[in-house]
C-alpha cells in the first residue's frame, strides 16, 4: 500500500511538471507572435520618426521609378521624364552628363547653359576705383535620348550628381493605336499608289495621263509620310527623351571698374576758373537781355506814348477844376 501511493505521488508530480512546461511553451508562443505583431507597426512608427526628423532619401530611390521598366504583353511605350535639381558646378556636372549618356549608348540633343544676374552693387574703393558685386546663378539645360532598357539605369547613375531633386515627372504613354494607325495608313498608301500606277499604265489620253501621274505624286508622298511617321513613333519606343533642368547654388563675381563720378569729379575746373566762366556767362546774359529788351521797341514806344497821354490829361483836369 505504501508503494501503490509512493508511485501515485511520482505520477501527480510528473503530470502537473509537464502541465507547467506546456504552459510556458505556450506563453512564449504568444509572447514571439505578440512580438512579430508588434515589429512592422516598430518599423512604421521608426520610418514616420526619420521622415519627420528630415532624414534625406537617397536620391537613386527618388529616381527609380516603374514607368521606366514597365512591361505588358501587347503594349508599346513611350517613355518620357522631366527631371530638375541642383549640383555643386553646373558646367562639370553637364560633361559628366554626357559622358554618362554615351556610356549608356544614348545621345544628347541640346545642350544650353546660361547665366542670370540677379542683383549687383557697386561700392568706391578709392582712387578712382569701384568695387562691382554681382550675383549670379548658373542654370542648363540638357535633353538626352537614351534606350528605353536602359534609360532606369541611367536615372539612377544620374542621382550621383545631385545634390538637391527639385522634381521629377516621368511618364510611360502607351502608343499603341499611334503605331497601329500609321501601320494603316501606310499600307493604305501602298495600294493607293499601286492602283494609280497601273491606272497611269492603262491610261491611253495624254491629258488623263497627266493627271493620273499627279495623282500617283502625291499618293506616293503621302506613303512616304506615312512611312516616316511610323519610324519616328518607333524611334520614341526605343529611346526614351529625358529633360533636364540643372542649377547650381548662387555665385557673386567681384571685379573692379573705374567710378565716372570720380573721374568727372578730378577732371573738373578749379574754383577761379568756374568764377571767371560765371562772370563771362553773366555779361552774357546781360548782353542778351539789352538785345532782347532792344527788340522789343515797339512795345516801349507805346508804353511811352500812353504814360505821356495820362499826364497831360490829368493836367488838363486840374485846370479844369481851378
């Protein structure tokens, strides 16, 4: 009986251990799901902090995009983007620019860069000499051809010369009907011009002739039109056209110029000579006025003549009345 519950009591002991173990198990279950639940939501919450705290992006992240890449059975794009943004030396990145372009097997097809003077000062430093400040900032302006394949790589190798992406749009333009109508038109072209060419062959009157070869003329340059039109929409699907828009922070030229002011100031006549230039112009002046006041004659005669006449009538009324 002793032994029947010493081996009762080893068997209550086992059962409520391995209870125990099963239910730490499951505890630490839930705590790894609680914890894998809760790590996403972590990584959301540490994403929003580095946005607000102004951490930058990664510029070949900003220029990676799927309207570059995209593929889809049966859809033919035309892939386009328009890109602006800063660099450190805008005629360095621009070579560079280029470089990359013909490394990527694409072309440039402009290239301009210009200066623009945004405000100048100009301060004397003495000796006749002026200190000029002008502010200037350098723009360019390049728009480059690339593979379409290719044309994501070269965003992303492009993002090395940034310091500063002001925007960029990119757009993937499905032509497909663009390609199928000039495909048409071209074919309707072709047996345009056929049926004329064998109405000039059957053609038996000379004037009817003639005008059955005009009419295969322009039949035949619409073809040729067509024709063209198709390869430039093809020429659009295997390169793509990227415009880019590049400026460099504000610069300021210092340079030194000589000060007018200064120099008419030191080339002027000395004091007496001005005083003798001001009494020749004043007996000038006096002469002209005796000139003027001589050429006015007539006027003083009647002037004369009537202060003469009121005298003698005021002395006449004074007789009168003594």
């Amino acid at each position: 009986m002793h032994e029947f519950r010493r081996a009762a009591w080893l068997s209550t002991c086992v059962l409520m251990m391995l209870m125990s173990g099963c239910a730490k198990q499951s505890d630490g279950a839930a705590e790894m799901a609680s914890v894998a639940a809760e790590t996403p939501q972590a990584d959301a919450a540490s994403a929003e902090d580095a946005a607000a705290a102004g951490t930058p992006v990664d510029a070949s992240t900003q220029m990676a995009s799927g309207a570059m890449t995209q593929e889809v059975p049966g859809r033919r794009f035309v892939r386009t983007a328009d890109v602006r943004f800063s660099v450190d030396d805008v005629y360095r990145s621009v070579l560079a620019i280029e470089d990359l372009a013909a490394g990527q097997g694409g072309f440039v097809v402009s290239n301009r860069i210009r200066s623009d003077t945004q405000n100048v000062q100009r301060h004397s430093i003495g000796d006749g000499q002026l200190l000029e400040l002008t502010e200037y900032r350098t723009q360019g302006e390049l728009i480059v051809r690339v593979s379409s394949d290719r044309a994501q790589a070269f965003l992303r190798e492009l993002a090395k010369q940034m310091t500063f992406l002001d925007s960029r749009d990119f757009e993937a333009r499905d032509v497909q009907f663009d390609l199928l109508r000039q495909q048409l038109a071209h074919a309707r072209s072709e047996e345009l011009q056929q049926s004329l060419a064998q109405a000039v062959r059957d053609e038996d009157r000379l004037d009817r002739k003639g005008e059955a070869f005009a009419a295969r003329a322009q039949a035949l340059a619409a073809r040729d039109d067509a024709r063209v039109a198709q390869r430039e929409v093809e020429d659009r699907i295997a390169f793509a056209t990227l415009s880019l828009s590049l400026y460099q922070p504000a610069q300021v030229r210092r340079s030194k110029r000589a000060d007018p002011d200064a120099a008419f100031a030191q080339h002027r006549p000395g004091f007496f000579v001005r005083i003798g230039q001001a009494l020749r112009g004043g007996w000038q002046g006096a002469l002209d006025l005796t000139v003027a006041l001589v050429a006015i004659w007539p006027l003083w005669v009647f002037v004369i003549a009537a202060v003469l006449s009121a005298r003698a009538w005021m002395r006449l009324r004074t007789r009168k009345q003594g």
